[in-house]
C-alpha cells in the first residue's frame, strides 16, 4: 500500500480543497496520509483533517522553524492535548519536531539553545506517551542523533533524509525510518539518489511533504500527495524493481514506525 507519512494537508497552498485533496489521493490508491502540525495554532486544523476523510491521520508537535515565537506553555498544552488524544486512533505520532541549522536566524547561540529545549522536551513527551516521533533534520544530524541517543523515544522516522550512509546506519540501529520523497527525482540530488538505491529497502518510507518538495516532473508546481505513487515509482526504477513490491515494502515499513497507523489500514 501506498502512505504517505508526511504531507502538511493543512497548508494554505491547499485551501479549502485539503479533503478533497485527500480524496483524489486515495482513489489514486494512497491509502494514508499523516498530516503533522508545526505549532500550537495549527493543532486543531490538523486533528480536524486527521479525522476528516477515511486516509488521513495526523501527529502534534512543534517544527524548529516555529520555535523562535514558541512560548514554554505551548509544550504544556502539547502535551495536554496529546495524552488526551491517546484514545484517538487517527493520532499516530509526536511530530513534526527536530532541528534546523541551516537557516541564519535559527543558527545563532540563543535560538540553537531554544531549539535543543523545544526538542528535548517534545522527545520526552513522545517517551512518556508512547508515541514515535516525526523529525526535520536540515544540517544538525549529528545532534538530533545524539538527543534520540540519551531520550530514546519509541522510534519514528527522519524525514526528507539527507544525511550520510554512516548516519543512517545509526537511525537504522536506533529504530527509525528513513523518509524519501520528491527530492530523489531529481536527477542532479546525486547523494540522495544514492541514499535512495543502496539503503536497505526495510529502512525506507515515502514521504511528499505536499505542498512543498514536489517531484521533478511538476517542480515548482505545488506538491501533493496524489503525487506518492509517481514518487514510488521512481524510487522502483531507481533499484529496478517492481513499483507494486515497492509500495509494499514502504508501506509495511511505514506501518513499522507509525505502529498506530495499524488501527486505521484495513487488516
């Protein structure tokens, strides 16, 4: 099966069409969208449309680049609306949270010092929950690595990877998954290409992050995850193999690192 473990179907690129949207995708033969939250004002959009069309869930969480306006409370409340949506089936994940040094305003001492704070904290609420974590890692491998090393929430999945092939050995042994999406279609994204090829297949998910990364075919285009199918069959063709075995693979591994995705695919 075909999912889609990161897609901001919330995003206003998406206006009023998100479930339909959503719709199209699963007709399309998506058979799971998970749509991550970024901040505080966006965790009911997201709960809202997690519940809203039979292929889509959602994960709660706090992104890096949303950290600089984040107030300590917004982990409380976090937290608060996380442990009461445990009995909700359609939460799959803590998400999306991590780290971003590549932007300058987010690499200055202060702001890298919040950013640890924000994540830190969130892995422990995803620790204390249960719940995997869904993690933009934009140059801060190393210390995102570290920080699962010493919290050790219950795995997740590194998403849009771009690391090296010795990272990703780690996540591998820590548990996670490795998340690939339009990028890998470009034929200039050499090391991602590479990644994409030689990686153990078990260790692989597919990702839009819809509306942004689209695939080469459509680039600059807004993405979206009726795209997922394409993006895995060019995955396919990258290790020449068949895009049915492909969506398989992924989506047996997808159902590995969001464990909660179970409840909602039928048996």
């Amino acid at each position: 099966m075909w999912i889609d473990t990161h897609c901001h179907l919330d995003a206003h690129e998406f206006g009023a069409q998100s479930l339909d949207v959503a719709r199209r995708a699963g007709e399309g033969g998506v058979s799971m969208i998970v749509i991550p939250a970024v901040e505080k004002g966006n965790f009911d959009s997201v709960t809202g449309l997690g519940a809203g069309a039979a292929n889509t869930s959602y994960a709660l969480g706090i992104h890096p680049i949303c950290v600089p306006q984040a107030h300590e409370d917004d982990l409380v409340t976090l937290r608060r609306r996380a442990e009461a949506a445990l009995g909700d089936p359609n939460l799959v994940a803590i998400g999306e949270i991590g780290l971003d040094f590549f932007i300058p305003m987010l690499c200055q001492p202060a702001m890298r010092e919040k950013q640890d704070h924000f994540f830190r904290e969130q892995l422990r609420i995803a620790r204390d929950l249960g719940l995997p974590v869904l993690m933009h890692v934009r140059r801060s491998q190393d210390q995102v690595l570290k920080h699962v090393r010493q919290i050790r929430p219950p795995g997740g999945i590194a998403h849009a990877f771009n690391g090296s092939f010795q990272q990703a050995a780690i996540y591998i042994d820590l548990g996670y998954k490795l998340g690939f999406g339009g990028a890998m279609t470009f034929t200039r994204a050499l090391q991602i290409r590479r990644l994409a090829t030689q990686l153990p297949l078990e260790s692989i998910v597919l990702e839009t992050d819809a509306p942004d990364i689209s695939p080469a075919w459509i680039h600059p285009a807004r993405n979206s995850p009726e795209n997922l199918p394409a993006i895995g069959a060019a995955l396919a063709g990258l290790r020449g193999v068949d895009p049915a075995f492909i969506a398989r693979v992924t989506g047996a591994n997808a159902l590995a690192a969001l464990p909660r995705l179970r409840i909602l695919l039928p048996s």
